[in-house]
C-alpha cells in the first residue's frame, strides 16, 4: 500500500463546555487503512468521532486536522460528509415519517450534487438499494419503513452499515458500531468495512471490545486513554487488551 | 448547548415570496361601513332584493355582536371603520366574457403565482376561478363542466345566474348569526365561488379557486359555496397569496359545504396568505368560518395547509346530521416569527353510525404560538358515533409554543371518542444525523417537518401536496443556521 494520508490529526485539543475532553491527539490514517481505537469509557473515543464529523457541541481548542490535503476543521459538517466523511453512529437517530429509502436517497444525491454529478434516476437508485440490502442482509420492507423509527438496537446498526455501503466515503467512522451486536450482525458490520478496504478508502473503527477484531482485522490499534493516544500497535495489542484489560493505562494516566 | 437554540432561529429567516403588488387601477369605496355601503355593494353587484335584503339582516345582527376574545391570540383591536369593503380591477363596463379580454396585468399576476389562467397552460384537469381583491376575474373551464351539468362560476355570477340555488343554500350551513366574523361577510361579501354538481355526477376534474388580496387597506370577504347533490363527488382546492403590506389586512371569508345523501366533497385548502415580517409587522388576519353539513351517506373531508397569516382562526368543521355520515379533518398548521394560529375543527355526531377523524399538527417555530381548538360533540340521537383525534405538536426552538384544547361533549353512552395527543422537538441530534449524512441544516429541517406531516399530505391531490411540502421549506427557511 502506498502511504497517501487521508487524514492527518495533530495535537488535537477538544473540550465540551469547560471540560477538556481530547488533551492532544496524534494520528495518520493512509488510504487502504484500516484503524481501531480502544480505550475505556470516557475516555473520549466518541468526542473524537464527533469532532471529525464537526459536531458543534464540541470546541477544538487546538491542533488541527487535514483531510485529504484540506483542513477538515474549516468544513461545514454537511461539507465534511458531501467530501466522503461519513460517520456511522453510536446511537442511531430516528426520523419519523421519512422513509428510509427516500432519506438515503437525498443523501446519496447531495453527494453527487457536491461532486457536480446529477441526481441518481430513481430506477437505478432502487437497483442500487436492493443490492446494499441484500449485502447487509436486511429485508426489503425496511426500505419503506421510517427511517431508524421502531428498529431494534441491531437493525439501527444494520441501517448505518447500509448507508455507508450506500455512500461509500472515502472516510468511515464507526463509533462502536459492534456493540449490542450478536454475531451474524458484527459479521455484517465487518463485511461492510473490508468492502471498503481499497485505496480509495480509510476506516477509523472505534470499539470497546476486541470481539469485532476478530472478524475486522485492523492494520493499526490506538488505546485512547484520557483524551490521549497512550498507545499504538498492530493487531497484537487489541489482543492484548482482552486479556490485561485497561487497567494498565488507568495507571499510566494517573501517573 | 446555547447555540443549538439560536442555530434553530436562525434558519427561520426566508423571504414572502408571493409579497409583489400589482399596480392596477380600482374601483374602490372609501373606508367605513353603514347600510349605504351595502346597499353599494349590492347595487354594484345587481343583486337581486332577497340578497339585499339578507345583508342587511346580517349587518344589523353584526351591530348587536362582539368580536370573539376567547381564542388563543392577541392582536390590536381593529378599527371596522377604517376598511375599505369594496374594492375590484378596474375593467371595461362589462365584465369580461373570455380570459382574452381581462387585464393582461391581472394574468401575469397569476403567472407570477404560478397559476397561469390560460387553458392551454392549464394543468390538465382543473378549473380555476381566480379572485382578485373582492372580485372574481376568470373562471376556466366552464363550458367543459357545463356539459355535465356542474356549475362552477363566481359567487356574484350565481347570484345573479342562478338566485333560486343561491337562496335554497346560503346561510344553510352557516346562518348569517352565526358568529361575529361570519356577520360580517353575510353583510358585505363581494365575491367568491359557487359549485353545484347535480344528482349523480362526479366532476371530471379539480375544481379550484386562488384568492389573492391586492389593494391595501382592503377586507377581502369571499364566500364560497359547495353544493353536491344526491351521489355526487367532487374535489375542491383552495389557494391564497397576498402582497406584503406593513398594515395588517383583514380576511373574513365564509365557506359553506352541502353535501346530500350519498355524495362527497372533498376540500383542499393551501393558505399562503403574507404572513408579516419576522418582527410581527403587517400580515393577514385570517378569520375564517367553514363549515359543512352531510346528510345520509355522506362524506366531507377537510384538508388544509396553514402556513400564511399573522393571525389565522379558523375551525372548517362538520355536521354530521344523516346516518352513516362521515367528516375528516386533516390539517397542517404552521406559525414561525410572531405568527399565531388558533385552529381545529367541530364535529357534530347527530346521525347514527357517524364517524369522524381529525388529524391535526402544528408546527411551531421563531416566537410563533399554535394552538389546536377542536370539538368533538356527540348528541343524544348518534347511536354508535365514533371519533378518532390525533393531535401532533412540533416544536423548533425554545421560543414558540404549542397549545391543545380539545372539547368533547357525548350525550349518547354507545360513543366511542379517543383522543391522542404528542409534542415533540426538532432535536440537535436529527438535525447533526441529517446534515452527516449531507444535508444542509434548511433541508435537514424540510425533511424532518415532511416527515412529521406526511400523513396530513398525503390526503392532498398529488399537485397540491407538491406545492405544500415546498411551502413549508420556504416558510421554515431561517429556522436554523
Ligand atoms: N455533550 C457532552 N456534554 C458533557 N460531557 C460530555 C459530552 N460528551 C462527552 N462528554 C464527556 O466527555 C468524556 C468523554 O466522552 P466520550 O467521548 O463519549 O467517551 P467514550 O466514547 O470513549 O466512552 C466523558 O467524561 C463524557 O462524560
Ligand atoms: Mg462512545
């Protein structure tokens, strides 16, 4: 793989209110990259996840952060995800009365729009949707049904998999995409990231747990500890962390 | 997140896009009202003498009326005296008799409205009647509903056309006593439009009128009237615009609905009227009395979408007086800056078997207040009436505010009436899921409101659901930023 950054965190500062969250974040993610960042919770795995996406809640206080070459934290966060920066939530939002299909459809369009493409004809849209459901393993009636309105934890999950297959950004978040999953559901949730895993494409995978691991394997993990990368390494240390847990870190980070 | 709330406001701001004026000459009173000014306006119209004669009747019960304090809005008190009562395009002495000769300023208006009056233009398959200030300046599509018997031409027409229908049905459904504002329009309503559909006829097409008030200082006082005989079906749309004016303006129409055994009236109402500037200044006073009565097997369904106004109060409600009748009412209210909306329905079980449903939501956004007022009344005689009510609250902001007032009254022990109600918030988080996913913060909003009116448009005809949903993304804009 050749090492083409798509995005470039450095020293990054972020607090919510009075309350520094992330004290100093460094990271490279290269195109065809995989990342997984563990830590315990509350340790700012989300704040960074959200900070990214540009999520006004959250004040960056220092640092900066290139995304293919631009400054990310310049965008707008409808500009960041119209450039291929897409976020699969922890808690997926419900839109009552908005279909699924048509809520997919507009977002698939401002993208095109942003890339000076036209609308996606509708014919193909649903070709298109039919075969993401397929691949994501979701029933078609889901198409019609309200967007996240009345899903289980699950199918919510499932949904955001499903608009990542749709939109194929060039970065994906996944904030703890894997938890509450059972094991058919991380399968999916897996499939749906390797799928992106060509040079076009990076993935930042934020997890608690090292069970997703085992079906994703990541080619870089971070331990984020107390709004600090504390430590990286490759797979190895995810593995690591499941047996020794955070302990470790608590104590590092105290000292 | 203080920012959030102010982010909502924000969004709020777009331009009245229907706020031009028309410079066109008129023929107007001067302000004030007295029985001259009606003996007037009846003149000026040729009316015959039970017409006169039933203005003033409603004029000297008016003098005996106060104007209503009891709903949920507050505006300065008006001044009846400084209205002008009559005022209409000024035309050749004859009106005129095909579009080619009404004022080609008067139809670019409407092509600036996007209602072009022109057939050849016409979407196929509506007939429109447009009224102008007071005055109903073309009606299309005549003779094409003519051949299947249904009348449709404007109210002075009918008076004048066809007296005996008139006097059969108006202030059948809504007496000229009926209320303060309905007084008032029985007294000096200039124009408006009348549809008869004979005994067993289904109109071919939509019919529909697009008001639109011009002059300034004018009341604009149309009265409508729906007559479907046994069997009949018909489809009625209603459109509304006006200039921005820093006065305020008044609007006092009565729509009143016949719908004999077996037949179906279906009326469908866009109300964009100038809504005032985001500080509360100039815009209409809605006030508006609507109602319908069903016999046998019949069926009224009310649709409206309220996005116009400075004040809008208006109930469009059902009299359920045959066995199995049926009445819906389907309603979306919206209110932004200082906009305030007091608006719902009546529902009067007097036959057996009658059914009613109400669907009502109202969005609230900027400092704008909106208040649901229904009555659900059931009398001795409905056995086995059945009411369904959903009352659906949006809120944008932390500044406006949302009301219920649901009345029931049931005086027959085999009624069943429910009643649901919800509020809920555009939050931060559907707003940040939306504009991730590529939506800007306007259309992240656009959708979220769609989605929560979904149920109410889908009752409207396929164009005028297109025309609403648009509506509400320009009366939303600058609602968040
Ligand atoms: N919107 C918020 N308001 C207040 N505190 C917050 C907010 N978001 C996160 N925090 C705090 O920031 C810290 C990090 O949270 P988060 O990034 O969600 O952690 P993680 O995802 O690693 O569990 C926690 O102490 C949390 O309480
Ligand atoms: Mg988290």
């Amino acid at each position: 793989m050749t090492n083409t950054p798509i995005l470039e965190i450095e020293d990054l500062h972020a607090k919510v209110g009075d309350t520094p969250i992330l004290r100093g974040i460094d990271l490279t993610i290269n195109a065809g990259e995989v990342h997984a960042i563990m830590g315990p919770n509350g340790s700012g795995k989300s704040t960074l996840a959200n900070v990214l996406a540009g999520r006004e809640d959250y004040t960056v206080t220092g640092g900066s952060v290139r995304y293919r070459g631009k400054d990310l934290l310049d965008l707008s966060p409808e500009e960041r995800a119209r450039e291929g920066v897409f976020l699969a939530f922890q808690y997926p939002v419900e839109i009552p009365g908005v279909s699924n299909s048509y809520f997919l459809r507009t977002a698939l369009n401002a993208v095109r729009e942003h890339r000076g493409e036209d609308p996606i004809d509708a014919m193909d849209f649903l070709k298109l949707l039919k075969e993401k459901m397929k691949f994501v393993e979701m029933d078609p009636k889901f198409q019609n049904r309200a967007v996240n309105e009345g899903f289980s934890g699950g199918e919510k999950k499932r949904n955001e998999i499903l608009q990542m297959a749709i939109l194929e950004p060039t970065l994906a978040i996944l904030d703890e995409t894997d938890s509450g999953l059972d094991i058919d559901a991380l399968r999916i949730v897996a499939e749906g990231v390797n799928a992106l895993r060509t040079e076009d494409h990076a993935v930042l995978c934020v997890t608690h747990y090292q069970r997703l691991l085992n079906y994703l394997v990541p080619d870089h993990v971070h331990v984020l500890v107390d709004g600090r990368i504390a430590r990286s390494g490759d797979k190895g240390l995810a593995l690591e962390l499941e047996e020794k847990g955070y302990a470790e870190f608590d104590r590092a980070a105290s000292a | 997140m203080a920012n959030s709330a102010t982010k909502v406001e924000e969004l709020i701001d777009r331009e009245y896009e229907h706020g031009f004026f028309t410079d066109i000459e008129a023929d107007a009173l001067p302000p004030g009202l007295n029985e001259d000014v009606i003996r007037v306006i009846s003149a000026k119209k040729e009316e015959p003498e039970f017409m006169l004669e039933w203005r003033l009747k409603a004029f000297r019960h008016w003098q005996t009326m106060r104007e209503p304090q009891w709903q949920n809005v507050h505006y300065p008190a008006i001044d009846y005296q400084d209205i002008v009562y009559y005022s209409a395009p000024k035309a050749k002495a004859d009106a005129p008799k095909s579009l080619d000769e009404v004022d080609p300023e008067l139809l670019a208006t409407y092509d600036k409205l996007g209602i072009p009056l022109h057939e050849r233009e016409r979407l196929a398959g509506v007939a429109v009647d447009a009224v102008f200030d007071s005055v109903s300046v073309a009606t299309t599509f005549k003779e094409k509903l003519a051949d299947v018997g249904i009348i449709f031409c404007s109210f002075s027409e009918a008076v004048r056309e066809h007296p005996e229908l008139v006097q059969k049905y108006l202030g059948s459904v809504v007496p000229y006593n009926d209320n303060f504002f309905a007084a008032l329009n029985s007294a000096v309503f200039s124009d408006g439009s009348f549809c008869f559909i004979p005994k067993g006829v289904r109109s071919p097409m939509e019919l529909s009128t697009y008001f639109r008030i011009n002059a300034a200082n004018t009341g604009q006082f149309e009265r409508t009237l729906i007559v479907a005989e046994e069997g009949a079906h018909v489809s009625y749309l209603e459109g509304c615009t006006a200039p921005m004016r820093d006065e305020n303006q008044l609007h006092a129409a009565v729509v009143e609905l016949v719908a004999l055994d077996d037949a179906e009236i279906k009326y469908s109402t866009v109300q964009n009227w100038y809504p005032g500037d985001k500080n509360g200044k100039g815009g209409i006073y809605n006030f508006v009395t609507k109602r319908g009565t069903c016999h046998r097997n019949a069926k009224i369904s009310w649709t409206q979408v309220e996005t116009g106004s400075a004040i809008t109060w208006k109930y469009p409600s059902v009299i359920l007086r045959g066995d199995n009748s049926v009445g819906e009412f389907y309603s979306v209210a919206l209110t932004n800056n200082r906009q305030q909306a007091d608006t719902g329905t009546k529902m009067i079980h007097i036959g057996k078997n009658t059914k009613s449903t109400i669907l009502s939501k109202g969005i609230s956004a900027g400092h704008g207040q909106n208040a649901y007022r229904g009555l659900v009344k059931v009398m001795k005689g409905a056995d086995n009436a059945r009411n369904f009510t959903q009352c659906d609250s949006l809120l944008i902001g932390d500044q406006c505010g949302a009301h219920t007032f649901p009345y029931m009254e049931v005086r027959n022990p085999t009624a069943q009436v429910e009643h649901e109600a919800t509020t809920a918030k555009i939050s931060e988080d559907q707003l940040f899921y939306c504009m991730q996913r590529g939506l800007s913060a306007e259309d992240a909003v656009s959708l979220i409101v769609s989605g929560f009116c979904k149920e109410v448009f889908k009752e409207l005809p396929m164009e005028f659901a297109v025309e609403a949903t648009k509506l509400l993304g320009v009366s939303l804009e600058g609602s968040v930023g």
